[in-house]
C-alpha cells in the first residue's frame, strides 16, 4: 500500500507536460491561458451559487445543488493542476484530485436522475403566476360574496327592526285604542250628567264648585282619550283638501312669536306643492307637536327648518307623496329613546313637562292620514322628523 502511494506521488522517473509540448511557448501558454480562464471561472461559478444557496433556505434539492457547487470545484482545481503539471511532473496528486472529481461527479449524477421527475413536477413561474391570479380571483370573489353577505344581513337586520318596531306600534295601538274608545264612551256619559247636574245646582252652592271641578277635570280626561284615540288612529278625522304650505306657514307665524330668540326658524317650502287630503285640526295639532319638541331639545338655541317637498310615486312608494320635514339641531336622541319615542306615556321630560303624547299624535295623525313617519336622530347630531303623506286624490281606503 505504502509503496502504491510512494509510487503514485513519486515524480523522478517522470518528465512535465510542458516536455511532451517540446516546451513549444505557443502551445504551452495557450494551454496556460484557457485552463487559467476555466479555473477561474469553475470557482468563481460555484462561490455564486454558494451565496445563493446559503441566501436561499426555502429552496428545493439544496443537496443536489450543493453537490454541483462541489464538482465545479473539482473540475476548476483540475485546470489549475494541468498548468502546474506542465512544468511540475505530479501526476499523483493530479490523479488523486481527478478521482476525487470522478467520485463528486458519479454522486451528483446519481443524485440528479431521480430528482427530474421531481424538478419537472414544480410548477413553472408561468405557471404560478396562473395559479396565483386564479387564486386572487377566487380570493375577490369570496370578498364580494362576503360584502353582499353582510350587507343582505344588515338590510334583513334592518327589516326586522322595522317590523318590531311596526308589530309593537300595532299591538299598543289596538291595547290604546281599544281602552280610550270605552273610557271615551264613559266620558260622555259622565260629562253629560255632570253638566245636567250643574245645570239644577244654583250658581252659589259649594256642590256647583264642585260640578265645575269635576267639569273640568271630566274635559281634561276628554282630551287625553282625544290623543290616545289619534295615535291609535281611531280619532274621527274630517279630511279636506288643502295647500299644506298654508298649514306650515301658520303654525311657523305662531311660532315664530313664541319661540326664544335664539331659535333660528328657517322655511324651506315648495313652490308646487301637490295638494293634500288631510284634518286642517290635527295637522296643525302635529306640526304644532313637532315645533314644541324642536324647541324643547333646544334650549341653547338653534335653527329649525320647516321643508316640504314633492315626492314622486316610486322614490318613497306606489302613490305620490308630500314631504314634511321637521329639522332641528338640537341634542338629539339615543337609540334607546329613538325607539321608544312614538309609544304613548314614553317622555324623557320632568313630571308634569311632557306627558309623552306629541309624537303618538303625529304618528297616529300620519298613519290615518294614509302616510307614514319616520325619525332620525343622534345624541348631539339633533332629529329630523319626517312625514309623508299622500297627494289628494291617490287616496286609499
Ligand atoms: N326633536 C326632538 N329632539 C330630541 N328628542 C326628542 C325630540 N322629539 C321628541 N323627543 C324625545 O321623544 C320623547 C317623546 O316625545 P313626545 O313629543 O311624544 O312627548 P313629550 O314631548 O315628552 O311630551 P308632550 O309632547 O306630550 O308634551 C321626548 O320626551 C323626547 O325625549
Ligand atoms: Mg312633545
């Protein structure tokens, strides 16, 4: 064995390269130059691919690209023993390098066989870039049906509200309106008697003060059962047509007498106005109802609007409507008093301030009248309240 080795890395017996070239300088420095050129570039490959690996751990068949990295050296440090054998004669150590060339070269190309089928399963840049936009296609797609999902959701949510709030409207207006028909129909018999008995009392009698009393107290009773049968939409109405303009700048000219200064009232009316069928009384007694609680969420002041408006069959129903806004700035409501706002009895308002039956009796007016009532609102952001009703003569029931 020794001697193998003595024998494969002794150099006596044997002549450089550059001998068998007869030292002829064109061929010597021309096998210089090229091994020189491919070395060079044999290392200089592999130290790039080198970087990149080590840069690179997500990629795939490291192992083989490294052995590649191994066997382009080899063959690079085979260029550069051919220079140096051509004046040194080591063709042991050059044989030696060759075979460890070889054994990198035969691992390498075992390894790259059964990586193909492998390599050409990967999907090509051309490729993935097709997966990926059919990806953020999909991806576009699951958005949209999200958005349209929420927003059937919300609209159902919505509706729902909307058919509580309707459902609950409905039940206290046949509970009221069932309860203030017969205390009504009580009323009227109570009064009568009360004003027959003061009719047979003499004047200065201590029992007429008291029928006076009882009187009063019974009309008072009456006027109460006259709210609650309007917003249970029980209250006889006596509809005309009218230019409800007219019914707006009055009560504006009434107000504008009786509210502070600091209220700005602002008229925004249509000049055509659609004509209306409707209770002159109980408008007025509604509008009146809605300047009252703009006033009264205002107490610093601010600008209420009065608007009236065409609505066209379409925009807000089947039939041609008007619109009756009744804006202020004032603090506005929380969803929780939002929702309670049209129940009879429900105020926010100190005892003996409000009774909570202003806006029942719009509500109740609106409906009767064949419209309906809608309220916007926020804390601090002030209400909007708006009626519709509908134009004379696309009436109804
Ligand atoms: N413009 C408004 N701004 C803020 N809150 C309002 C407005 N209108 C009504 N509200 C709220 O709705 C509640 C009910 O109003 P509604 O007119 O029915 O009764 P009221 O004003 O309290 O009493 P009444 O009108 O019988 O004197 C009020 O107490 C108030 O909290
Ligand atoms: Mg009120």
């Amino acid at each position: 064995m020794i001697e193998y080795w003595q024998r494969l890395f002794g150099t006596a017996a044997l002549a450089p390269h550059g001998f068998c070239l007869l030292w002829d300088p064109a061929l010597i420095w021309t096998h210089v130059v090229a091994d020189a050129l491919i070395g060079l570039s044999y290392y200089s490959i592999p130290v790039a691919m080198a970087v990149f690996l080590t840069r690179r751990q997500d990629l795939q068949f490291r192992g083989v690209a490294w052995l590649f990295v191994a066997f382009i050296l080899a063959c690079g440090t085979t260029h550069f023993l051919s220079i140096w054998t051509l004046w040194v004669p080591d063709y042991g150590l050059e044989a030696v390098v060759k075979m460890l060339t070889a054994l990198v070269s035969v691992f390498t190309a075992v390894a790259l066989w059964p990586m193909i089928p492998r390599a050409l399963a990967v999907p090509s840049p051309a490729e993935l870039r097709l997966a990926n936009d059919a990806l953020r296609l999909r991806i576009a797609e699951r958005d949209a049906a999200l958005a349209a999902l929420e927003h059937a959701n919300a609209e159902r949510q919505t509706a729902e509200a909307m058919l509580r709030q309707s459902q609950k409207m409905e039940a206290l207006g046949q509970l009221t309106g069932g309860i203030a028909h017969d205390f009504n129909n009580l009323l009227t018999i109570v009064m009568a008697n009360v004003a027959r008995a003061r009719r047979l009392a003499s004047e200065e009698t201590a029992i007429g003060a008291s029928l006076d009393s009882a009187l009063i107290g019974a009309e008072r009773a009456a006027r109460l059962t006259d709210q609650l049968l309007a917003f249970a939409r029980r209250q006889p109405l006596r509809p005309e047509v009218q230019d409800f303009n007219e019914i707006v700048r009055g009560i504006a000219d009434l107000s504008s007498r009786g509210l502070d200064t600091s209220i700005h009232l602002e008229l925004d009316l249509a000049a055509d106005l659609w004509p209306v069928e409707v209770d002159a009384g109980q408008a007025e007694n509604a509008l009146l109802n809605l300047v009252v609680n703009a006033r009264d969420a205002m107490p610093e002041g601010g600008t209420l609007s009065l608007l009236t408006a065409n609505v066209a069959a379409g925009s807000a129903g089947a039939t041609d409507m008007i619109s009756l806004i009744v804006r202020d700035t004032g603090h506005g409501m929380s969803d929780g008093v939002r929702e309670r706002a049209l129940e009879p009895f429900y105020t926010t308002k100190e005892m003996g301030r409000g009774s909570g039956l202003g806006l029942p009796q719009v509500y109740g007016f609106a409906t009767q009248s064949g419209g309906s009532l809608s309220l916007e609102s926020a804390p601090g952001a002030g209400t909007t309240v708006r009626l519709l009703l509908p134009r004379a003569g696309t009436i109804r029931s």
